[in-house]
C-alpha cells in the first residue's frame, strides 16, 4: 500500500478521488482491509486478537493513512470503539466483543453531543435503571460510522445531578434493540474526509441489558479518559501517514518540474522547504514511536505523554503540509488531474486530525495542569529511570 503506487484498486487514487466528490463510504477499501485480517490487530490479544503492543498498530494505522486518510478514520473507528471494554469491560464482556471484530463487526465510539460538544460531564444522553436493564435516552451527534456500526460505545448521564461519578459506558448492540429505539442521524458534510460516515444516533426508550454496562456504574468518566491515553497517540498515526503521502507526491513532482531551465528540486528554496518537511516527520515519528512504547513503560505517565504527543504532531505535520502546498502551487488546490487531487485530498482530510480525541486547545490545557505535579517531581528526583531506556529505545 505504497502511498506513491497509482493502482486503481479500492486504495488507488482516482477511486479514492471519485467516492470523496460523490462523498461516498470507501466501503471496497474497508472490505479489502477486513480480508488483511486488519480488525484483528483491534482486537487485545488476551481475547484472542493480535493487538500486543501499541506501537505496531500505530505502524498500521500509519500505513494506511498513507493510502488515504479516509479510510484509515474509517476503518480505525472500530479499535477507539473497542477500547473502553479491553480496559474496562468483564473478561465475557470483552470476549463477545472480539468475535465480532474479528468477524467484521464494526464499533463506534460516541461521546460528543450537538449541545455540549466534547464537554463529558455536560453530556445529556441518560441511562436510567429499570427491570433488568437501562433505558437509553438521548442523542450523540459527529459520531463516526454512527449508521455503519453494529455496536456503539457510548457515554451515559446515570445519575441526575451528573459529575465525575455520575456517567457510565455502554456497549449497545443495535442489533439487539427493539425496533424503533434508535434512529441514525443524517450524514454531516464535512470539509475533508467526505466520504466517512459522520453522523449520529438518537435513542428513544432504548433498553438495554444489564450486560452492556462496561466497567461498575459511575466510572464511566475514568474508562473514557483513559482510553483517550490510548487514541491520542493512535490519532498521531493519521498525521504520520500523511506527511508521507505527501512527501511521495512532492518530491518526484519536484524532481520533475524545470523551472527557470533547472529542475525544481534543486533549487535552495525547494529543498529546504522538502528538508524541512522530511526533518518534520523524523521528529513526528520519533515522538509517536516514544509515545507508543510508553503505554507500556511509563504507563502512569501516559495521561501527559498522550497529550503532549497529540498537541504537537497533527500541527506539526499541518504546518509541514502547508509549506508543501506553496511549493505545489496551484496543483495543491486542484481536486482532479494532478494524481485526481490526490495532495488537496489529503490536505482537507487532514485538519481534522488536531480535533479529534481532544483538540489541541484541550490538549495544551491538559499539558499545563500537569506543570505543578511536574515540578514538584523535578525537585524531589523522581523518575521511573528503569523504564526510560525500553521506552527511548524500544526493545
């Protein structure tokens, strides 16, 4: 899946191009990921999966962003969905759940609201107890594959007054709903990744057992933050995967544009601004590459470690891309005939890639809370010296 191969296949360039003007579900593309076996790297392996360390889904992830960031945001969704019942949910729970992944089922993780936003503890949706089960009350909205889903992974107002105790997550398996108890919202139309299924869900009445709750009730809040430890840093692979797309368009079109009697690339101005880039995905990388290992090292660090890595990358990696849209000139812009827009694509599709998981407002912020705990730290000497070298330098 060589970002720079033209295949016409489900990841090649015009298909892609097509499905994003019609705003279409890259469906092929996810069949044909389905059949890698990729679900099964979703899956934590004490379930019979093949997710052992972080890092190697960050490579994957990365892989396919390569292709095309829509259907790696496609695709990926299942894993963010999966999440919070590999760290929270009963051993039966979660084994239920990775059959179905690995067979294909698709999981949505759904916590914003079109009221509230990404404020958890604002959240209206409610789960009120009755004869054996929860009735689900509510709506979640800019919920990715809200429609496409069979299970939905979701953040639950139980208690009435709210607050950090008072949210729970629940698997709902659509599946198993009466008919009638939810409906999927109409597709929202986005900037980039047009051809993701962003929309939402809405449930009326919807009573679920008692096994869908994950984890006890009223550590809903604890389960979702610590799963964004986990989906920050994966969403870092979104932007890593598109600096190399980019950098596979820009550096042939430089080698083979004249300009002035002289190809582009060697130009002073040029290079730099492709140096630079390159030097920019070294730094990205390595910061990724750290924060992944860390999940497993320095796993009581990884509430400011996710954060730092998710406000640096996606703009590190936006300003890289923007350089390399002035040095595209006009190509940059265009949506057909240069590689069928292949650059303007990637370049939509990704802004949103500093929003998700926690924007970077939200992920400074939570960098900056961490700054007295870190400087008592410093002064008193303490450090988890045993983990730093498996963390620095990988195994």
């Amino acid at each position: 899946m060589d970002g720079a191969d033209p295949a016409s296949g489900p990841f090649g360039a015009a298909v892609n191009a097509e499905l994003d003007r019609r705003e279409d579900f890259p469906a092929e593309a996810c069949a044909a990921l389905d059949s890698l076996g990729l679900p099964a790297h979703y899956v934590d392996a004490r379930y019979g999966g093949r997710l052992r360390d972080m890092p190697e889904l960050v490579g994957l992830q990365r892989a396919v962003a390569r292709r095309d960031l829509t259907v790696a945001v496609a695709h990926g969704k299942t894993f963010l969905g999966a999440a919070p019942v590999w760290l929270a949910g009963r051993p039966d729970q979660a084994a239920r759940l990775a059959g179905a992944v690995r067979g294909g089922a698709v999981v949505s993780w759904a916590l914003t609201e079109r009221d509230h936003g990404g404020d958890l503890l604002a959240g209206g949706l409610t789960a009120r107890p009755v004869s054996g089960g929860w009735r689900l009350d509510g709506e979640k909205w800019l919920i990715n594959n809200a429609g496409r889903s069979r299970y939905v992974c979701l953040l639950a107002r139980t208690r009435e007054g709210g607050g950090p105790r008072g949210f729970s997550v629940f698997l709902v398996d659509k599946d198993r709903l009466a008919p009638g108890a939810y409906r999927v919202l109409p597709k929202v139309r986005t900037h980039g990744i047009r051809g993701a299924d962003i929309s939402g869900i809405a449930f009326d009445g919807a009573v679920v057992g008692d096994d869908s709750l994950v984890g006890a009730e009223g550590t809903g809040l604890d389960t979702v933050l610590r799963t964004l430890q986990l989906t920050r840093v994966l969403c870092t692979a979104l932007s890593l995967g598109a600096l190399d797309h980019a950098l596979d368009i820009a550096v042939p079109y430089a080698r083979g544009r004249n300009l002035y009697g002289r190809d582009l690339a060697t130009l002073p101005r040029v290079r730099r601004v492709l140096g630079e880039a390159a030097a920019a995905l070294d730094v990205a990388g390595t910061v990724v590459d750290v924060a992944a290992r860390a999940i497993h090292t320095l796993t009581p660090e990884l509430a400011l470690v996710s954060a730092v890595t998710k406000a640096l990358v996606p703009n590190l990696v936006q300003d890289a891309l923007d350089r390399i849209t002035e040095l595209l000139g006009v190509r940059g812009f265009l949506s057909e005939g240069f590689l069928d827009g292949s650059f303007a694509k990637l370049e939509r599709d990704h802004r949103i890639v500093a929003v998700f998981d926690g924007s970077t407002a939200v992920t400074r912020n939570l960098a900056v809370d961490h700054f007295p705990s870190l400087a008592r730290a410093w002064r008193a000497g303490r450090a988890d010296r045993a983990a730093l070298p498996a963390t620095l330098a990988g195994p």
